[in-house]
C-alpha cells in the first residue's frame, strides 16, 4: 500500500512537471500566434497539450501534430500510415491549429475574445471535439492549471 502511494504521488509530480515544461517550451510560439490570430495563447497550449499527450503521443512525435488534426499525410515523407495530418515540424502543427480554428464560422465573432472557457465550448460545439462538453472541460482543468 504504502509503494502504491508513494508510486501515485510520483506520476502526478512527473504529470505535473510535464505540463509545466510543455507548456514553458511552447509559451513563446503561442504567444506570437496570439498576436496574428488574436486566439489566446492559453486556448492553444491547452488543446495541444491534451491533444498530444503533452508531445508524447505517437502522432505529436511522427506526424509532428499537436493537434489531432485530420488530414492528408503522405506516407513517402512522413514514414507513418494515418488519418491525421502530417506537419514538417511543431511550429507548422501551430500555426495549422491556427489557420483551422481562423477558417471556421464562428472565428469572426470569437476573434480578440479573451474568454477561454467561450472560446473552449465555441471550438467544441463546432466539432473539433466528439464528446464537446468533456473535451472542453478537460481542457479547461488543464489550462487554469498552467496558465495564469
């Protein structure tokens, strides 16, 4: 019993020093997509963030997608067979979240807002997410905690 909790306590201070470090290692790139875009920095840490499993997903590392983004992926170049998208690096999984997200109906109105809950729900209800409540929740959680 008492490895068991000294193991638990062990995975929640690497869970949370690994939110910590994806999100001091991304904050610079988020932040200069805040300022096109006018989408908060926070809102796209977060859905990264949980999107990849913190980078560590098998499709973050091979595909370079941070987001879960679908799309066309060509197995010559990136190595991998998938459904999701492939990106040439991080960066451009960043600002293809951001160009996504810009495309949408519902940008115009969300563009400068800085409600990250709003735009959480905004993202979710337009199908970015199966499950738009959860997903937006998750998020949520994961982003008071390391965006302040």
């Amino acid at each position: 019993m008492k490895y068991c909790l000294v193991y638990g306590l062990m995975i929640l201070s690497f869970s949370s020093f690994s939110q910590k470090k994806y999100f001091t290692d991304y904050r610079k790139l988020a932040d200069s997509l805040e300022s096109i875009y006018k989408i908060p920095a926070c809102v796209i840490l977060s859905v990264a963030y949980l999107e990849s499993g913190g980078g560590t997903s098998s499709i973050a590392r091979k595909l370079h997608n941070h987001f879960g983004i679908r799309g066309k992926n060509n197995v010559a170049i990136s190595g991998y067979s998938s459904s999701y998208k492939y990106y040439p690096t991080i960066r451009d999984s960043y600002y293809g979240f951001c160009n996504l997200v810009s495309s949408k109906k519902y940008y115009p109105a969300m563009k400068g807002s800085k409600d990250n809950k709003k735009w959480l729900k905004t993202i979710a209800s337009y199908g970015y997410a199966e499950n738009a409540n959860h997903w937006s929740t998750t998020i949520l959680s994961v982003l008071n905690k390391n965006c302040k």
